[in-house]
C-alpha cells in the first residue's frame, strides 16, 4: 500500500511539470525524423542483384560518407553507407534537390529513395557498378560535428578522439572487427554445445583473495567489507566440479588493476571452461577442436604446426594434435615462455667456447643469436633494437658484422675470454656467423625465471621491425596462404610449478628469495606426477602440470589439471605457498575438495586477444566496443568519476585528500 504522503507528493510534482511545460522549440515542431520511410533494400542487396532492379525505386537507410561533391549546378554526388557498413553513392541532377543535397554534411542520418542506375565508368577497365538516383530523402538526425574534421579522421581512424568512439564504430574497419569477435563467440558456443558442455554464468561479486594482479574492490554498506570483482571464475568453475557438472562454460567478464598496453584491458573477456574426470589431455583435445574451427569459420584459414625435422609449416588438419614445446626447451632456443615460431630465428648456447661467464653465481649460461643478412634487411635498421630502453634488465651485446676485419675482432669487444685454444673462427662457424649478418650475445641461468632473457627480447625486437625476414617456409602439400594468414600454434608445457620470490633486480640481474616460493601459474594447479615427490623437498624442482596456447608469439590461452585433493591442496597453502590464512580465504573451496570432488582439469581462452588476432590487429581496442585508455579511464562516459563525500559515508569510506 503506497503511503498518502509519497502519493500526495508524485501528483504534486507531475501537476507542476504540466502546467509549466515550454513549447516545442522549432527544430522539433516537425514530426519529419521520427516517421521515417523504412528502407527496402541494403546496399549489399543491391549489390547483389542491381541488373534485375535497375530503374527500380529503392528505399536505403544510413549515413552520408562524406562531404558532397558538387559537380555544376544541377549535378551533385554524395558517398553514401549503411548499417552494414556498405558504400555506394547517390546523386541528383534536380536543381532542388541538389541545393538540399549540397547542405549535407557527414555522418547526418538520412532515408534515401530513389531509381537504382548504372554508374557512369570512367574507364573500360573499371568495373560495372551502380548508384542511386535521388527522388526524395529525409534527414533523419542532422551530426553536429565538423565536416571537415570528420573527413579527416575518416583518412587516420586511428585518430579519432577516444571521447568519440561511437563515431569511430561507425567505420567499415571496426564494424567488422565486432562482428567477427560475435562470430567468434558463436562458433564458440556451438563447438562447446555440440560438445555437451553447460553454459552457466558465475558471479560478478566475489571475495577478497591472493591470486596474482591488483583487484577491484566493491563497498558495501556494512563498513569495512567489500567484495571484489573476479580476476577470473576460477574458484567457482572448480565449485562447478564439486556440483556434479562434467563440463562447464562461459564467456566470461573478468577484472585486473594492473598497468594497461596494447594487449590489456583492466575489464577483459574470456572463454572459461572445466571439465571433471579429466587429464590435461582432456581439456587440450576440446581447446584444440575449437580454436581450429574457430579459425576456420571466422578467419577461413588453418592452423600450422613446425615440423622440426624440416624446420617447415604444416598445416594442420581438423581435431588433429597440437604439438609441444617443453618450458625449458622454449626458453633456451627462443628466450622466452611465448616463442614465435613463424620465425627461423634460434638462440644457441656458447658457453662451451669461453673460460668464464658475464656474472658468477646462478647465471652461468652464454648464449648467442645471429640474424643472417641483418644489415641488409631494410634500408634504415631499427634503433629500437639497439636501445638499451627496450630491454628489462640488461641489454646483450650487440654488433654489425658489416666487413671481415669486424667478423674477427667482435668477440675482443665483450668482458669475457675465450678458451685457450678456441679460434674466433671456431665460433663464428658454430654460430654461422658471415660478413652482413648481425650478432648478439648474452646471459642467463640455467633454469632460468627471466622471461624474456636478454637474447629472447633481441629476438622479439628482431620480429617485430622484420615481419617478412627469417620466416619459415610451408611444406608441400600445405594450402599457401598470405604472410598475414599464417598462424602457427603449440601448447607450451612443463612451466615450474613454484617461482622464488624475485627481490629488487642488481646491476641489470634479477635477484630471488630462492626460500620463499610463489605459484607460477596459480595456486590450484596440480605438479606433473613424476615430480609429486619433490613438493616436499624441492618446490622449485616440481614442473606443474600447466599448459599455454600460443599463435604467433601470443599466449591465447592458458589451463592447467587442479588439485583436487583437500589435504594437498592445504599443503601447498600452509607449507609451500606458507598462506596463513588459507582456511579464511580458501575454505569454501577445501570444504569442496573434501566432499568427493572428482579429477579436473581447465582453460581459459584470453577472447579479446584471439579476436585481436582474427582481425590482424595487435591492439585489443580494436575489439572491445568501449575501451579503457592507457589510463584506465572511459573519455565516452567519464568514468572513473568522483563520488560525493555523502555517498562515500554510506560505505564509510574517507578519500583522503578530499575536500
């Protein structure tokens, strides 16, 4: 039952709104936009099938591309594009409508309707096309925007003011780039359905634990609790195997306050999934099932393999097996935990041609890196590639073989000897090092945490500014493809499954706590069983039975098999990982191990960085409809905002600082 008063107040104030009420000003005394002519055809329609409709009338919605061109008095052009995204152009040769046509600007909304006609050539060699001849439009919303600015932001998209992003959607390019993620989700969720994998959605607010990046926290209104936002459905999947499901997904929205870049959203999405009764191997055949259909019905091309006995590509056929690269094999050859192995580029140790090392102690290993014909291989080489700002930690040593007398003097220039009786040729032949190449050399530990080395960043520089150099061939019997099209995939396995803690970095080098332990991936996966032994001795010698997805030198997607046994799971909390309040944080969990949980195993695809990767962008942004910035703010909406000191009482919480 409403109260009188509440009532009594609502009239008072509804009574007010009418009798005060302005008049229409005059840009709304016409009903004009709103009762629009709908349109009959897309343009893509009438691409299609314009010889059949030729001198019919037509009836198209969208947006004027670009400023009109008037070509006399009479004969005006315009751009014209609609919701798909299509172009075509319509003009008039109607003294009054083209002095209506003249006043338009870009991006105004229009409901054009007119005779489709054969658009004039230019040439003989020009294709036969179309274009619609005016007989009436309606402006259906005019843009106040500048038609000069906007022109020119049409030539560099990628200029458009962040504040302005639902101008810069309208572009073909990114109106592809959302309908090719949607794409991407479907293929996704038909895979996973056909696979009988239940879609079930987790929440939102959840508690406070340590799993890696910053959170997000959420007041509540009982002072000094708060919930946090999930930096993945991790617990909860695993809670899912506890309730009998035996496999589980989602496309899920997840939350981490860490430094943004190119590739990180502080709001990212990801393909989650779980199953129970399952090994690694498990999860690996349906993640590798989905991603080659997914590449298959989004992007229309296949997946590659390396074969390393040739050292070529090989396309790989439907639900056939990724390969693997063991951790410690990638960081040696390649430098770091993500090779991509598009490229010929190798690292080699050569430590065997020198009486000492850089550094004493754990880092003992020399290694070296040659890019054949480097000085040759553009006109200007990168500097970024010799900038020491560009390495973590320290920079190798690099040189240009640009003659013969440098090809037997570069190895006098770093701060160790060779062995007696070790030529410089000898090593120059090993590493198969000539006149025109470029050499680096560098350090790092045997069972090295630096991840890139030194040698693994100069080879990703190298990739980075040679996209077309040192790219392994496809074998025979492959389907070619373009440069762009070639995306080479491997599970990466064998990680550690416990990092020591890394202290402050000393003169270039990474320095650890080698007592104190921290999970390399998280701290519920399971140690490859031919290490359980080791746990209780040798943390850091475990290997966790963890694996990433990697195309490209991109991590798409990372999983690992769980402990799913209480009392181990306790163990790595309280006596590894020395979690003291691990029953407060992780409880509910244990209580779920404990209670007959099956075997389970999981992954979870980055999906903002894969539809990245669909579309040929190295940028994220280009997929998410409403990016955060590099500050980690919203310019559309201004977000974050202020909150008034009333509202923030209510939670109590002071801002220090505020007024």
């Amino acid at each position: 039952m409403r109260s009188s008063f509440g009532y009594c107040l609502f009239r008072r104030r509804f009574h007010s709104l009418s009798v005060v009420q302005a008049a229409l000003p005059d840009k709304l005394r016409t009903i004009d936009k709103f009762d629009f002519k709908h349109f009959t055809h897309t343009i893509g329609e009438v691409n299609n099938a314009y010889t059949d409709l030729l001198d019919s009338n037509v009836t198209l919605n969208g947006w004027v591309d670009g400023s009109p061109r008037k070509i006399s008095k009479n004969l005006v052009f315009a751009k014209f594009r609609d919701f798909n995204g299509d172009f075509t152009q319509i003009v008039t040769k109607s003294e009054d409508w083209s002095k209506r046509l003249r006043t338009l600007k870009p991006e105004d909304a229009l409901s054009v309707t007119g005779k489709i006609c054969i658009k004039k050539q230019k040439s003989q060699e020009e294709r036969e096309t179309w274009e619609l001849s005016i007989e009436k439009f309606q402006i259906l919303n005019d843009s106040n925007e500048k038609a000069t600015q906007l022109d020119s932001l049409k030539e560099t998209p990628n200029q458009f003011p962040a504040e302005y992003r639902y101008l810069q959607l309208r572009l073909p390019y990114y109106q592809r780039a959302l309908k090719m993620r949607a794409h991407a989700a479907r293929v996704a969720r038909s895979v996973l359905d056909e696979m009988n994998f239940t879609e079930i959605g987790t929440p939102l607010l959840f508690k406070s634990t340590p799993e890696g990046a910053k959170e997000f926290l959420v007041p509540t209104r009982k002072t000094g609790f708060f919930y946090a936002l999930p930096q993945s459905p991790q617990q909860y999947k695993q809670l899912l195997m506890a309730s009998g499901f035996k496999g589980y997904y989602q496309i899920a929205k997840c939350f981490r306050d860490e430094d943004l870049r190119a590739d990180r959203q502080p709001e990212f999405t990801q393909i989650d999934m779980e199953m129970s009764f399952a090994k690694s191997e498990d999860i690996q055949n349906v993640v590798q099932k989905l991603v080659s259909k997914i590449w298959r019905k989004v992007k229309e091309v296949p997946l590659y393999r390396v074969d390393w006995e040739t050292g070529k590509l090989v396309e790989l056929k439907d639900c056939e097996t990724f390969p693997k690269l063991d951790y410690e094999t990638a960081l040696s050859k390649f430098g770091i935990d993500k090779p991509d192995l598009r490229s010929t580029i190798t690292i080699k140790e050569v430590s065997q041609f020198f009486a000492s090392v850089l550094k004493e102690d754990s880092f003992g290993v020399l290694e070296g890196c040659v890019l054949k014909g480097g000085l040759n291989a553009a006109k200007k080489l990168p500097k970024q590639l010799f900038d020491v700002a560009e390495y973590k930690d320290r920079k190798p040593y690099i040189f240009k073989i640009k003659n013969a007398e440098e090809l037997g003097s570069w190895i006098s220039k770093i701060p160790v000897k060779l062995k007696d009786g070790t030529s410089p040729s000898e090593l120059n032949t090993y590493l198969g090092l000539d006149v025109g190449d470029i050499v680096a050399i560098g350090d790092r530990a045997c069972l090295t945490y630096e991840n890139p080395t030194p040698l693994g960043r100069f080879r990703q520089l190298a990739i980075q500014y040679f996209p077309t150099h040192w790219r392994r061939e496809i074998s025979e019997g492959s389907t070619p493809q373009k440069l762009e099209d070639i995306f080479v995939v491997s599970w990466l396995v064998d990680f550690p499954l416990f990092s020591p803690i890394e202290l402050e970095s000393k003169n270039g080098y990474p320095a650890y706590d080698r007592t104190k332990y921290e999970s390399t991936h998280h701290p519920f996966t399971m140690a490859k069983l031919d290490d359980y032994e080791y746990l209780a001795t040798e943390p850091l010698r475990v290997k966790g039975d963890h694996y990433d997805l990697v195309i490209n030198g991109v991590e798409v997607g990372g999983g690992s098999r769980r402990v799913h046994d209480a009392e181990l799971q306790k163990y790595i909390f309280s006596e590894i990982l020395c979690i003291k309040n691990h029953m407060q944080l992780f409880g509910h969990l244990i209580h779920a191990l404990d209670s007959g949980c099956p075997p389970h195993a999981g992954l979870a695809i980055g999906f903002d960085r894969m539809c990245s990767m669909l579309v040929g962008s190295s940028n994220i942004r280009d997929v998410v409809a409403f990016p955060k910035t590099q500050t980690g703010s919203d310019p559309v909406v201004e977000s974050p905002s202020e909150v008034p000191t009333k509202t923030l009482n209510i939670y109590g919480i002071e801002v220090k600082g505020a007024n």
